[in-house]
C-alpha cells in the first residue's frame, strides 16, 4: 500500500510531521480538526512538504527521521536545498563528538 510522509506548517509557525496512506483524507482531517492534538490545537495547517513511497513503513520509517530533524535541516528539505542537509548534520557539541570518538 502506498505511503505518505507530510510536513504541515502550523498557525504557531512549527512543523508537524506525519505520515498516511491517504494524504487528502489526511490533511482534511487535520485542517477540521480531527488530525493530531498538536495540530487541533494549533489551527489552520498549511502543508509544505510531502514525499511518496511504494509502502507505508518505509513513510512511517521516513516520518520517525525527520521527526528527529532540527527546524534549520526541515526547512532546508522543504525548501529543496537538499545539499545544505549533510552541513545540518554535523555534530556542534565538540564534547559529543569527542565522545563519539571513544565508543
């Protein structure tokens, strides 16, 4: 079944991620308040960015990612400038990579 990971930006100016297997029913869900408490609460939702997969766990699996992103690596996904997201990647916190190192 075919897979939907969405990006919603929200009337409180954050991003919602989610994925589906029905990205119409989806959005109308979340835009009459039916979608998820965060975007009930936070209405109306724009969306700004979706991708299209062949199944719906590799959707799942690709929400859980960017879920986990920083606002700075989203943006530059939904803006398209995909070559910035490595650079959004690296690790600020030297004492983490230090760390890192030593594992």
């Amino acid at each position: 079944m075919k897979g939907y990971v969405y990006i919603l930006k929200c009337s409180n100016n954050l991003y919602y991620t989610g994925s589906t297997n029905n990205l119409e029913k989806r959005l109308s869900d979340h835009q009459n308040g039916k979608g998820a408490n965060f975007t009930r609460k936070h209405l109306p939702i724009e969306l700004v960015y979706y991708e299209e997969f062949a199944q719906i766990d590799q959707a799942f699996y690709r929400e859980k990612q960017i879920q986990g992103w920083s606002r700075k690596k989203k943006e530059a996904l939904i803006t398209g400038e995909t070559n910035l997201l490595p650079k959004l990647s690296e690790c600020k916190n030297e004492s983490h990579y230090k760390n890192r190192l030593r594992e």
